[in-house]
C-alpha cells in the first residue's frame, strides 16, 4: 500500500522528494559504473524494472483468506543489489501511478524511501546477517524478504504519523494507529511473501543455477550456486 | 491497462505532451494552494470534466481507472478519523474515539487528494508514458533513467503475456486449487519470470549490439502539430485553475 496522491502535505511531499533523491542519484551513479564494465547490464537492469512491475500486479494468495500483490523488495534486492534498487524501485512506482494510479507524484518520494530505499537495504542486511550467523539458506531468505516487507509499512506508517500526528497522543499514538492498522493485513501478506521469495529462490537455485552462474547475478546468491 | 487503451484513443492524442503536462502540473499546484474543500472540489470537478468531456474518455472508464484509488482514499480518511489515547482513564491505558475536531482538516486533506488525484489521471489518460518519457528527456533527467524506463516499458508488456500465458497453462493443471498449490505455482512462475529476466536482456542485447548500439539508446520525437497554441492554451487554462484556487476562499 503506497501513500496516495496529494495526501501528504506540501512540505512533506517536498521534504521526502529532497530525502529519496541522493539515494536514487547514488543507485544511478552505480548503475552508470556497472554499465560501464558490462554493457549488457543496461538490458538486464531495464528488464529487471519490468519485472518488479509485473511482480506488483500478481495476487498472491495470503494466510488470511484474502489476496494482495508481492511488494519483490526483497526479491529484487537480493538479486540485484540493493543500491540498484532504488532508482528501478523510483522507476515500479513511476509505472503504478501513471498506469494504475496507484501511490503518486507528489508522494513519489515518500514511497521510494519506503519500499525502494529502506525495503531492499533492510532484506540484504539480514539477508547477510543471517548467513553470517549461519541460518540456513531458506530460512535467511524467508527472513530477508518477510522483515523487508514488513519495514516497508512500518516505514509508511512512520511517515504518515510524521504528516498527521494524533491530535490527543502526539506521533506515538498516530504511529501505533496506523502500525495497527497495516498490521491486520500487512503481517500475514509478510509471511506469505517470505514463503513465496523462498519458494522462488529455491526453484531458481535447483532448476537454473547453471543459468544463474552463466548470467551473473548478486555476489550473496553466487555463494549459494557454488 | 485502461489507462493505456485511453492515452492512445483518447481525442487529446495529437496534443503536445509538454500542454497537457503544464495542466496536470497546474492542478496538483491548484489543488495544494486551494483554502478550503469546496475549492479543491472545484478543481477536482473542472479536471475530471476536462479529462471526460475535453479528451472525450468514457465516463464509465474514468471511473474504473479511479476507484481503487478512491477506495485508498476512503481508507486513509477513516483511518485518520480514529484518534488513539494513550490516557491512565481507560480500562486498558488507551482508548480508540472518533477525532471529531480534527473532522474538517482531514475533509480538506481528502479534497486536496480528490483534486491531485484528477490532475494525475488528467495526465495518465490522455498522455501515453512514451511521451512523458520524452516529455522527461526534453526536462533534461539522467539519460540512463529514462533509457531504464523506455527498456522498463517495452518489456512489462512481454513479461504480462508470459504472465498470462503461464497462468493459464497452471490453472489448466490445477495449479491454484488450493492455498499450498497456489503458493508452489505462483513461486514456479516468478522463478521462471526471473530467468526470463536475463535472457531476454541478453537477447535484447545481442540486438542492439547487431544494430551497432554503441551505449546510449536513441529514439526519434514525434513532432505534435499546432503545438505552440496547445502550449499558450495550456498555460492560460493552467494558470487560471491556479489563480481561481489562490483567490476563492
């Protein structure tokens, strides 16, 4: 769920935009460095937006009965790094508001930090962690990809208590109010993306490894292929 | 995708992209400088009307395009309308009550939302995204962003087909027919797109390499007839909707 367009107020569109810009001018600025020793990377790059798009569009079957889209954060990230990801991540929700007006201009900002910035930073951070501390493969995926989610709408919750703090309980009470209220869907479409990125992961590893290794992908899955 | 179908059908086709840009600018511009709910429903209603009546895009399409978006709406104001205390008076240490005073600032939010949100679809209805990429490229926006985007919106309409096309053949073979099946097909699926991902890159690569692609990709303008007197129309119509919510109370 992204913040919808002109609901934040003007200072806050602004002071996001201004927030979510070195992080998508340093996501380029690798991406200008990667395509520079590989040229290919340019195609795989421009594809790989396409298909964290479409991977928005898919429903997914949650543990509550109901269905809603993979957010791919995670996925994405720990294929493509996550510095990549911020400026494909300003790309996805480009795409969703001008097609499926979904999220916004005026809160592009506000919605690159949260699922383009802090999304795949956080599922490669414990992603890594995990490993460090030898959690197996599965589980480190499942743990990279559900926290990732999750921090997502914590952060979206964060920024929305920010713009509008509860007249009687101040930013905690806003914050708890709006934490809560993802929390009924956002903790079980969590789990099932968890379990969806390791299920997908895991068919990549066992039927395309060869393919991965051949194509060179993120330097964390590459330890796992070989 | 209904806005797709519309921006390339839609009456305002040939029009300038930067015209119709410099209204939907306007209207967002229009709809933060608006005093009160009544202005910003007014700006809301002269942009859909625009949208509608001016680029001749079905009323019944309009509406399909905005309801989920009206349906966040409604959610986000509600959720705004409850008020959570943290007081020692409450059974539990806190109380959830209906934020009654704050009842007309969250109604202005939600209008200035509505108008913002017509000024969007102002432009994702009438404008296909090949032009506001160009439109982009002309604002002078990293070559290597926008050469992701145009790559970015070639393919999400061959990633969609094999979608589709895998969907089928896994419903077909009951692949959805319960909660754990559905998971292990849809988890086949993305993994299948993944690899996808790079193989059709390495293909379009081998493709600009045989067309002697030497880095950057280039493409050629479309030239928009009587676009400097759909540029003044523009900038007039534009700085009025912001004039008339400067000034209305």
């Amino acid at each position: 769920m992204h913040i919808m367009e002109g609901f934040l107020p003007v200072k806050h569109a602004i002071g996001w935009s201004i927030a979510a810009a070195p992080f998508v001018v340093y996501g380029l600025y690798t991406i200008n460095k990667r395509i520079k020793e590989k040229p290919e990377q340019r195609m795989l790059l421009g594809v790989a937006a396409a298909f964290t798009f479409v991977l928005s569009a898919l429903k997914m079957p949650s543990v509550t009965g109901s269905c809603s889209h993979p957010t791919g954060t995670g996925l994405g990230a720990i294929l493509f790094g996550p510095a990549a990801m911020a400026p494909i991540g300003a790309i996805v929700l480009l795409f969703q508001a001008i097609l499926l007006a979904h999220g916004g201009l005026t809160t592009l900002g506000a919605n690159i930090i949260s699922m383009a910035v802090v999304g795949p930073f956080a599922a490669v951070a414990i992603f890594r962690s995990a490993k460090a501390v030898k959690v197996p493969f599965a589980l480190s995926i499942f743990l990279a990809a559900s926290c990732a989610d999750l921090l997502t709408y914590v952060t979206t919750s964060a920024q929305l208590a920010f713009a509008f703090p509860d007249p009687a309980g101040g930013f905690a009470a806003s914050f708890a109010k709006f934490a809560s209220v993802f929390a009924i869907t956002q903790i079980p479409l969590a789990i099932s993306e968890g379990l969806l990125t390791v299920v997908v992961m895991n068919a990549l590893v066992r039927f395309n490894a060869p393919e991965l290794q051949e194509m060179k992908v993120t330097a964390a899955v590459q330890e796992v292929l070989t | 995708m209904l806005t797709e179908q519309s921006a390339y059908t839609n009456r305002w086709r040939q029009i300038s992209p930067v015209a119709k840009g410099f209204v939907s600018i306007c209207g967002m511009v229009a709809a933060f400088a608006a005093g009160s709910p009544r202005t910003a429903l007014l700006v809301a209603l002269i942009l859909s009307l625009a949208t509608v009546l001016g680029a001749n895009i079905p009323p019944v399409r309009y509406l399909r395009v905005a309801a989920p978006a009206l349906f966040f709406l409604l959610a986000s104001g509600l959720s705004l309308l409850a008020s959570l205390d943290f007081s020692y008076n409450s059974t539990f240490g806190l109380s959830l009550h209906l934020a009654e005073s704050e009842l007309p600032r969250i109604f202005q939010v939600c209008c200035r939302s509505l108008a913002c949100l017509t000024a969007l679809l102002f432009l994702a209805l009438t404008t296909p995204l090949t032009d506001i990429i160009s439109l982009m490229r002309r604002c002078k926006l990293p070559e290597t962003l926008l050469d992701l985007m145009t790559l970015s919106y070639r393919t999400l309409f061959v990633l969609s087909e094999a979608v589709h096309e895998t969907v089928t053949a896994q419903s077909a073979r009951l692949g959805y027919a319960s909660l754990t099946l559905s998971l292990r097909s849809l988890g086949g699926l993305v993994a299948n797109l993944a690899v996808q991902v790079w193989q059709r890159s390495q293909a379009l690569h081998l493709a600009a390499l045989a067309r002697g692609n030497d880095g950057a990709l280039r493409f050629l303008e479309p030239d928009y007839p009587d676009s400097p007197r759909a540029i003044s129309c523009a900038v007039i119509s534009g700085v009025l909707l912001v004039v008339l919510a400067v000034y209305l109370p």
